[in-house]
C-alpha cells in the first residue's frame, strides 16, 4: 500500500465500526460502479478495467471530475488510490479490519501541490466533513445488504 504523506499540507484520518462482516463491507466498497446507489456526492463513475492494482476509474464528485489509479486492492484488507485534480495530488487509503459480525473500517488521505498549501485549512475541514459522510454512507449500504440478506432468508 502507498502511505499517505503524513507532511502533506492536507492530511485526515478518520473510522467506523459496521455492523456488518467484512466482506460486506468489501463488496459494497469495492464496486465503484455502484458507489452513486449509496454516496449521493458521487455522481459518475467508470472503472477502466478490472478491480486490480494500476486499474483507472473516473468519477465525478463535488462538481470536479477526477482521474484515480487503484495502487492497492487487498481483499477485505486494503483498498486505496492516488488521484489528481486541479493540480492537486491526492492519496486516499481504506484499512478494513475483520472484528467478526464487525468491522472497523479507517479511511485516511493526504493531498499536496500548490493550491492544498494555498487552501490547506479549508481543504482540511471539507475532506474532514466528506469522510465521515463517507463512512456513514458506508455503514448505511453495508448495514442495509445485512437486513436485505436477512429479510431475503426469512
């Protein structure tokens, strides 16, 4: 997995616990063609090939348009991708960690280039707030295939 840049002028780190397996965790996460069915921020997506390392995939967030490169995909582990937009370099990472019927899950970025040290503090506070809607976004797809399977079994 890349590290972050922890000396990036704009760092997060932020977790959840799921109540939901990791794999389930995984496979929500991991389908990036879906990720505009649970994050309302993200309006496009397209991945460019397989769910593999040196992978691409487009989306569109926020009103910005972005080109990532997956540089890890560890199932049920690690899952992370570096990114540019507007001369902005960004590394983003989720770490899963299996706790059973549970799963912590942390994600964490960094961004450098001119404009993350010109916007540092607000670019902190916007990536701050979208992570944890992110997270809680997470939990909610996660946690709602839960009762879907259970419902689907019953």
């Amino acid at each position: 997995m890349i590290p972050i840049n922890d000396q990036a002028p704009v760092v997060c780190s932020q977790k959840i616990l799921i109540q939901a397996r990791v794999e389930q965790v995984w496979s929500v996460l991991t389908n990036i063609s879906n990720w505009r069915s649970w994050m309302p921020n993200v309006k496009e997506t397209r991945l460019n090939g397989s769910l593999a390392p040196e992978t691409t995939f487009d989306w569109k967030t926020g009103g910005m348009k972005i080109h990532s490169k997956l540089h890890t995909v560890s199932p049920y582990k690690f899952f992370g991708w570096t990114g540019k937009v507007y001369g902005i370099y960004a590394i983003h990472n989720w770490v899963l960690t299996d706790l059973g019927e549970t799963t912590e899950v942390q994600v964490s970025e960094s961004m450098t280039g001119i404009l993350a040290w010109l916007f540092r503090k607000m670019l902190t506070k916007t990536l701050a707030q979208d992570m944890a809607q992110s997270l809680e976004f997470l939990q909610a797809a996660s946690e709602k295939q839960i009762t879907k399977e259970k419902e689907q079994t019953a």
